[in-house]
C-alpha cells in the first residue's frame, strides 16, 4: 500500500468555473523492477480561473503522488485549481423503465448490433450548431442514431443493466455498429448493451463532440437514454458508460454531466475538457490510460501552455481522475493494488459506493481490453448508490 500526499485546496470560485493550472511537480518513473519511482514536488494551488461550470466549487488537488506504470509509486500530480466539483447532486434514479413488459421491436437480436434512429428534440447546443450548422450525409443534430444488442434470452419482465459504450474517432455516422467496444460479449444474459454514433464534425472532426461547456451528445445522450427506457426494460439504478479514446473522452463528459443518472464508468484513454458542462455528483470509476511518452492522450498532467494542452482543451487524464476523487469524497490519496488487476491501484478511503481505480497500461494510445472483464466484474459487485 502507497501514501500519497493530497495537494493544498486553491481558491474558491463563485461560478464552479475551471481555473488554470498550477505548475506541475516532476514526473516520478516507476522502475521496472516494481520499486518506488521519485515523487515530483508538490504543485501549488492553482487559482480559480475563466468560467467553465456555473453552479460548482472550486478545489485545487496539488502535489497527488500515483501508481507509475511498473513502481509502486509514481508520477507527482501538478495542484490543478478551479476544478469542477459541481452543480446539484441528483440522487440515482430507481425502479424499472416503462420499457418493462413491453415486446422489444422487432429485428432486435441478441448476435447482431441492430440500428435505431432517434430524434434529438431537446434544445441543442447553440455553440456546436454554430462551429458545425450541416452535417451532410445521413445524419445530422438532431436525426442521430445507436446501435443495440439484447442479452441472450430477453425477458421483458426482467430488469436489466444497461450499458453504452463508444468507439475511437475515425469511423463513419453509423460508427456504433462496431458494438462500441462492448465490455462483454454476445450471448451473454445480464445487459442490454448499447453502441453509440457520432457525426462527422469540422470542428470536431470524425468524432463524438465533447468539447463545449453544452455539448450537443449531452442532449443526444439523454435521447438515446428516453428512447432505450421506454422500450425495454432497464434497471434505472445500473446505466453505465464505457469507451476507448474518442468515446473515452464522451464517457468522462457524460460520467461528469450525467452522475445522478449514470451509476459507473471505464474508460481507455481520454480525459476531461476545460470547456465541460457542470458535474453533478460522484460516479464509480475504473480509469486507464497509457503510460508511455507516445500516448497522445496523454496522463499529465500538462502544462497548460503546451500545444498538446491547447489540443486536447485539456490537462490529461491524471487530472480527471482528481476531479472524480474529490466528488466522491474520497478522503485520502491512499492506494492499494486492486483484487480486479494487477496493474490497477484502488484508492482505498473512498465511499464503497464510489469506488476509484487508477490502471496506467504499459503502451501507448491502445484499448485496455485486458481490462475489459474487470470493468465487467467491478459494475457487477457495486453495491446500491446510496
């Protein structure tokens, strides 16, 4: 078990905005014998900055010591102020959909990923339509699309567990046909698995697009999750979300923005944007991310005047793991390796609830798909949100 020095508080802000970062402490190298890696300084607090998510407080987390890829410490933390603790926490949801009982559409399956069209009718991101106003092809704001797999054996009666998983930039409109990366695989009985598409984007490229304060797969999510519930029955208290790289980084946004509804998350790769919405409580996480200098997502945290910063409109994913240790709670930056991985650290004083696992993967920006049964395993075991 490692100790880890938690980082100063930075300045409070009257808006939850994001502030800028502190200037990060040296990077601690795990060694390859498993031996501790050196500790970098502790980073100052950083002072709350430009407005990102109105509603929440600031915090800065400096000088956080983590597991390196192959010590038993590691990288130093930069203290990162203003990070976004908040909004209102709305409570999990309970009970069954109104999908429950109801016969699935017909053609859905339980070997094939099957195509649902949906309309987006909640007011969209006006930023977004601005940088993007046509979409061309198939698909556009508000005409989107996912992609659905039913559990072996389907019973409409039954609740089940919902997951939704996002696949890497690259691929067409209809990108969730590829399963999302699902965490499990066909023929399994306990989760209704879902794959979610994003559009082709000029300023966001082939990509889900994330990075604005009221980003338009916030709406696109909460239509997809409307559409899922009133057709099939779904456990409201166990929704999930998962992804690799691009859908990483829609997880995090959506495991920030949508907390009361969402129960857990994993991601491979990623990171949260500065320009984010408001989070709106705690979430159980499994985060991995990997830790070889050719990640070009990479962990940080980075200095905020970098290019890969000013890229990436974010300070890495060490950052985002922060942020979620404080809306959890989490009352210490003490670690322990985890029964689920090896390669993965559980911090332990952590609400049981809200558990935290940090997993930095040898390699560059590859799926985690080592961890995928573990992630499988870690939502299975959670206890009731409270």
């Amino acid at each position: 078990m490692s100790t880890l020095p938690a980082g100063s508080a930075g300045q409070s802000s009257s808006a939850g905005s994001a502030g800028a970062s502190s200037t990060p402490g040296a990077v601690g190298r795990g060694m390859t014998d498993g031996s501790s890696g050196a500790s970098g300084a502790i980073g100052t607090a950083g002072n709350a900055g430009a407005d990102v998510g109105a509603g929440g407080m600031s915090t800065g987390s400096g000088g956080m010591t983590t597991a390196g890829a192959g010590g038993a410490a590691g990288a130093s933390m930069a203290g990162s102020g203003g990070m976004s603790g908040g909004g209102t926490i709305t409570p999990p949801p309970k009970g069954n959909s109104m999908g429950c009982t109801k016969a699935p559409p017909a053609g859905d399956s339980a070997t094939a990923w099957v195509e649902h069209d949906i309309m987006v009718t909640e007011p969209l991101s006006q930023d977004a339509i601005k940088a993007d106003p046509a979409k061309g092809g198939t698909y556009d704001w508000t005409h989107r699309n996912y992609f659905l797999r039913l559990p072996k054996n389907y019973d409409p009666s039954k609740p089940y567990r919902l997951e939704i998983g996002g696949s890497g930039c690259g691929g067409s409109d209809t990108v969730g046909a590829e399963g999302g990366y699902a965490i499990q695989d066909a023929g399994e009985t306990n989760a209704v698995q879902v794959a979610l598409s994003y559009l082709a984007s000029a300023s966001e490229g082939a990509c889900f697009a994330d990075d604005f304060v009221d980003p338009p797969d916030l709406e696109y999510f909460d239509a997809v999750l409307a559409d899922l519930e009133t057709n099939f029955c779904i456990d409201k208290a166990n929704v999930y979300m998962h992804g690799y790289s691009s859908g990483a980084w829609e997880t995090y946004m959506l495991g920030c923005a949508r907390a009361g509804i969402i129960r857990g998350i994993f991601t491979s790769q990623g990171g949260e944007r500065l320009k984010r919405p408001a989070c709106t409580g705690p979430i159980a996480a499994l985060l991995s991310a990997g830790a070889d200098a050719s990640n070009d997502n990479p962990i940080g945290p980075l200095d905020p005047s970098s290019a890969t910063a000013k890229s990436l409109d974010s300070l890495g994913s060490a950052v985002a793991r922060d942020d979620i240790l404080m809306r959890n709670g989490c009352t210490s930056t003490l670690t322990k390796t985890w029964s689920g991985a090896s390669v993965c650290q559980q911090y332990v004083d952590c609400p049981a609830a809200y558990p935290v696992i940090w997993c930095p993967i040898n390699g560059g920006h590859d799926y985690a798909s080592s961890l995928a049964a573990a992630a499988e395993m870690l939502f299975q075991g959670l206890p009731a949100a409270p």
